[in-house]
C-alpha cells in the first residue's frame, strides 16, 4: 500500500481488519503526507499529530483483540466549522478561539464508528464564500492546479481528499459547500438530506440551510462516511428516517426518467453556463441514457426560490458573528452580511421559512415526471487564488453567482445531492450534480455508483508537483 497517497476508505478498513497494515502506519503516513504539502496547498487548520496517534495505538489494540467497528482505525478530517473537543472551531475566522468542551455531534459518531480524527480542514469565514483563502490561515490550494482554488466553502477537506493526504472528509453544505469544491477537485460529495448527519451544537446550522456532508474519491468511500457520521442529537429539530446509504451501492437503480437542467435558477445577477462546462454535463447525460435511462431537458420550477434563501443565509452569519471573540477583526463584507441579516432577521426571515413548505411541494411535483434531476454543480472552472478575495461586498457576490449559481436551491429546500467527477475544461475539474427528492440519497448514490464504474474517475490523481513548497511552481 503506498505511502505517497492514502488509501480509500473503504481499502483502509479492508487492510486494517486483515491485518495488512496498522492503524498507527495509516495515520503516520498521513500526517507526513500533510506535513509535506502544508506550505503548499494548506489544506488544514489544525493537525492533530501527537491525539491522533494515540488514538491510532488506542484502535490497533482494540483491533487485536478482534474488535471491530464501521471505521475503526481509520484516519479522516473534519472540516474547521465542526467541534472536535479540546480544539478551538475557529471556522475561517482570525482571532483566539477557546477549546471545544465536547466534540459535535457528528465527531462523537464518527468516533463511535472507530475513526480517527486527524485533523481540521480551512474554511472560508464562516463558509460564506467558494473559495478557501483568507487573513486567518492564508490561501487553500488546488492539488489540480495549485494557482487555482479548491472552492469553498470545503475547500480544505476537498484538498486534502483529492491529494491523497487522507482517505475521506468531513464538510459542510449551505449553498454548495461540499458540492463546489468537490466539482473543483474531481471528487465525490454528497449532500445529504437536512438531518441527516448532525449538526449539533447548532441544531439548525444557518437557518437550516447547512447541512454536513462528506468528500472522498468513490461514490463508497463517500457513503461509507456518511452512514458512520449519520444519526441525530436528542434536541436535533429534524431527524430524517435512517437509511444506510451504503446498501445501495451495486444496486440497480432501474431505468428513471431524469431531467437535464441547464438553465440555471433566478438570480438578481447574471449567470452564464461555460461552454465547456455545458459540454462536460452532457457527456454525463450522454453516459446515463446509454445506460437505458430517459434523460430530456426539463428545468423544477424554482420560480423565485433565492428571495427565501438571503433571509436564511445571512440571519445565519449574523448569529455565528455574535459568537465571534473579535468581530473586529472579520472582512468587511462578512460584516455587511451580518448587518444584512439583523436587518432581515424578523419579518422577512419568518416569511422565508414559512415560504419552504410551498416550494418543497411545488417542486416536488416535478418529481411526479422525474426521478432526479442532473445539473451543472457550477458553472465555471474553479477560479485563481485571490481573484475574489480582495473584492467588495457586491462585486464578491456578483462573482460568485457567476461561477456557482446552481447548487443553493436544495439547501433551501433540504433535499439530497450528489456531485459527481464530470471531466476537465482547461485542465482544470468540473462536476455534474444528481438532485433527488427527500430521503433520495440511496437512489442517488446508485446512479452515481454507475457512472463510477464507467466513467472510472477514481483511477486519475493529480499530478505529484503540488508537493512543491512553492505553489507558483507547480
């Protein structure tokens, strides 16, 4: 098993219950991989070397012994917004952060689950943005092309997963958070439907709209995650049924009827599919209906869906600012969105969540004549580093709808998807997104464990230059 670049999860439990390899070896080789590509492609926050091998000593024994757990041993990163006890959850943002008292609920699952937390992958300030850069930790990179990001908001999970430095990651989606970057970086990322995995202590992330979700390279390593991480606090306000979504892969998800959505959903500010982009879709498209399905042009009836969404987003941000030790220190657009959201935090705000009721049964009475839909994740390739950073409130926004104006409907209306690898523009990754329904994440990760094994997307790394310290070099 080479030490270059880490196994997939689903390998790494297979080796460690064989008895081929120690959790102590996995995790060691992780952290030197992470060592050795900090300064350039800073995919963490926090590395917890001397914890993690001891929780890594801790699981051989417990392994030995012929225990035997979903995750036990294996080593995976959580992104920077989720508590893991004894650690600060300074999610993007400068200033000094207390210790977490306990760990997420979501940590304590994947604990449960035997999983060994290796580290805190970057975020932009409060995961407002799709890129991962800023003042707090300097600039995430993209393992594909290290001058370009990884995205955001999970942009330091998806660079960590798709270098190799570890097998899979924790992030988290408010308005594509996991889709964007793992379109970015040719990865897996799965949304999964409102409730889902926990995210308490915030029992609704961002009004509601931010849910936890998880990147690696295969459509099983990402399920495999998922069910670990899966389940709820007893005060989580929503607590989908269980699934195990990992049953359905190999499972034939039969012939559906899919609706090719290219038009992107209303927004204030101009968007535009990139050709290249486009062409990338449709060769997914192209793959699904040789597979025997009905796939045909058709856009769910979002109307306008982004008039719901702002209330929600930046009440959201208002919150976490308040629990900021140093407001003063944050960007100034994080703060206008603030102020945005204390403006917009009553009336408009109740108007928006009342709103989600009627468009969840608008548009799922699309689902009458589609089984799912597939979408663009975003509708460029991923950006250079620092070409949003620097910009106002405004023109930040208008780039980012720009690039990224087709994953936020589903976070409004809590539903599951799926990104998937759709291929190159320039060198650089795109993604194709699979939409479904409530509680549709084992008929979604079906039709993308298909395509997976067609498309073979998991066999392509990047190129083994982004270990370089200096970026600009690669």
């Amino acid at each position: 098993m080479p030490s270059d670049r880490s196994p997939g999860l689903v390998e790494a439990v297979r080796a460690l219950a064989a008895g081929e390899v120690t959790s102590r070896q996995l995790v060691a080789d992780c952290l030197a991989r992470i060592e050795a590509t900090q300064d350039s492609l800073n995919a963490f926050r926090i590395v917890r070397r001397s914890a993690a091998l001891a929780e890594a000593e801790a699981a051989d024994r417990e392994l030995a012994a012929g225990g035997r757990r979903p995750l036990l041993g294996v080593p995976v990163a959580v992104k920077d917004d989720t508590d893991v006890a004894g650690e600060p959850t300074a999610f993007g943002c400068p200033g000094d952060f207390p210790p977490a008292a306990e760990d997420g609920e979501a940590v304590r699952r994947l604990r449960a689950a035997g999983a060994v937390i290796i580290g805190k992958t970057n975020t932009c300030e409060l995961g407002q943005w799709p890129f991962t850069e800023g003042p707090a930790f300097g600039a995430t990179r993209n393992p594909w092309q290290p001058r370009h990001t990884p995205g955001g908001s999970s942009g330091g999970s998806a660079a960590a997963v798709a270098a190799g430095l570890v097998p899979a990651a924790l992030g988290s989606d408010g308005a594509g958070s996991v889709r964007i970057p793992a379109s970015w970086t040719h990865l897996v990322g799965i949304k999964p439907q409102r409730g889902r995995i926990s995210t308490w202590p915030h029992g609704e992330s961002f009004q509601g709209i931010t849910v936890n979700g998880t990147l690696a390279r295969t459509v099983a390593d990402a399920a495999l995650l998922l069910d670990a991480a899966s389940g709820n606090h007893p005060r989580d306000p929503h607590r989908p049924r269980p699934l195990t979504v990992s049953e359905a892969i190999g499972r034939d998800p039969g012939r559906l009827r899919i609706a090719l959505s290219l038009k992107p959903p209303f927004t204030a500010l101009p968007a535009r599919l990139w050709p290249g982009v486009r062409a990338r879709v449709l060769d997914v498209a192209e793959r699904l209906a040789a597979a025997g399905h009905t796939v045909e042009e058709a856009d769910p009836p979002y109307g306008q869906i982004g008039l719901t969404f702002v209330p929600r987003a930046t009440a959201g941000i208002a919150e976490r600012v308040r629990e900021v030790p140093a407001p003063g220190l944050l960007d100034p657009r994080t703060l206008e969105a603030a102020r945005l959201g204390r403006l917009l935090g009553g009336a408009p705000l109740r108007a928006a969540r009342r709103a989600e009721t009627a468009l969840r049964h608008r548009i799922g009475g699309f689902f009458a004549s589609y089984d799912a839909v597939l979408a663009p994740t975003t509708a460029a390739p991923p950006p250079r580093v620092g070409a949003l950073l620097g910009l106002g409130p405004f023109a930040t926004d208008r780039a980012m709808i720009a690039a990224c104006p087709y994953a936020w409907p589903w976070n409004v209306l809590g539903w599951p998807g799926v990104n998937v690898p759709a291929g190159f523009v320039d060198g650089l990754p795109v993604g194709a997104q699979l939409l479904g329904p409530a509680d549709s994440e084992p008929l979604l990760v079906s039709v993308a464990a298909r395509l997976e094994a067609d498309l073979r997307w998991h066999e392509r790394w990047p190129p083994a230059a982004v270990a370089a310290t200096d970026p600009s070099a690669a």
